[in-house]
C-alpha cells in the first residue's frame, strides 16, 4: 500500500507541477510546426526560419567557379556548370546574379576565343607541311594559352569577390 501512495505522489508531482510549454528567447531556430504551438514558423519560408536569406546564398556559385576550373582537366564540367549557372540566375540574388552573369559571359567567350585558336590548329597544321602553316599553328597555339591563363585569372578573382560576399564589379568586361 505504501509503495503505490508512493507512485501516486510521483505522477502527480509530474502531471501538475510541471511547468508549461514557453517559446525559447532570443534568437531560436524553428524547424517544424510541432516547435511551435501557435504554428508562426510554417507561414515563413524554411530559409527564414533557419536564420538567413537563401537567396544570398554562396555555396552554388562557388560550386560553379569549381566546375570551370575542373574544366581544365576535364572540359565537360564547363558545361555543366554553365546548366547550373542558367537555371539559378533567376531565382538570384543581386550578388550571386553579378556572379552568373560573369560565369555565363566567361564560358561564351573563351568558347568563341577556342574555336578560333582551335580552327588555326586545325588548319595550319597540316598546311605546315608546306610552310604556309607555321605562323597558324604559332597564333592558334598562342591563342589558346592566352585562353587558359585569362580564364584561369578570371575565375580566381570571381572566387575572391564571392568569398567577400561582392558582386563582381564589371561581369559584362571582357578583361577581368
């Protein structure tokens, strides 16, 4: 008898002199409706919720710089990440737009620069044969590094503006 007017004190202390659900103070994160009794956290958008703005977000025009510098060894990613680059601009902020803007413009025209260094190679090779050749294969061939040292500085300084969270300031120069 003792033992259950024991376990009868237990759950009553615990029923009744619990205290009540308070919201936490002070910035808080609500990740559900059931964090939130009233349901305020389900009317704003989860990005709200967690503290910031997705839209200025870094991480895929960081994740795009690294995709055309992977291009240097593989060459298709540059493609992949123009696809990223056009699908994300319109839903971008103005920093992270200044940012694809740039990554479109660049791919565009280092593939138009490459065409040409490349048509010279192409041709000037075999007429090399007969000497006429040679001052193609020098210019195509000049073409192309200057191709890879520009687009290699370009992307460098976007990373650097992005890391700084700034748009870039010139997207649409030819030079970096």
């Amino acid at each position: 008898m003792r033992a259950n007017t024991l376990w009868a004190k237990i759950l009553q202390a615990s029923i009744f002199q619990a205290e009540p659900w308070k919201p936490p103070q002070g910035p808080h994160i609500l990740v559900s409706r059931r964090d939130d009794p009233k349901g305020h956290g389900a009317k704003r958008k989860m990005s709200e919720r967690l503290g910031f703005n997705s839209m200025e977000d870094r991480t895929v025009p960081a994740i795009v710089y690294g995709l055309y510098l992977l291009a240097f060894a593989t060459g298709v990613t540059a493609f992949i990440g123009l696809i990223v680059a056009y699908s994300s601009r319109a839903t971008a902020s103005d920093v992270a737009r200044s940012h694809y803007d740039f990554l479109i413009r660049t791919f565009w025209m280092g593939i138009g620069w490459a065409v040409i260094g490349g048509a010279l190679l192409l041709f000037g090779i075999p007429l090399s044969i007969v000497l006429v050749g040679i001052p193609l294969v020098i210019v195509g061939g000049l073409i192309l590094t200057v191709l890879g040292v520009w687009f290699a500085v370009r992307l460098v300084l976007g990373v650097i503006f992005l890391a700084r969270n700034e748009p870039y300031p010139r997207p649409h120069t030819w030079l970096a």
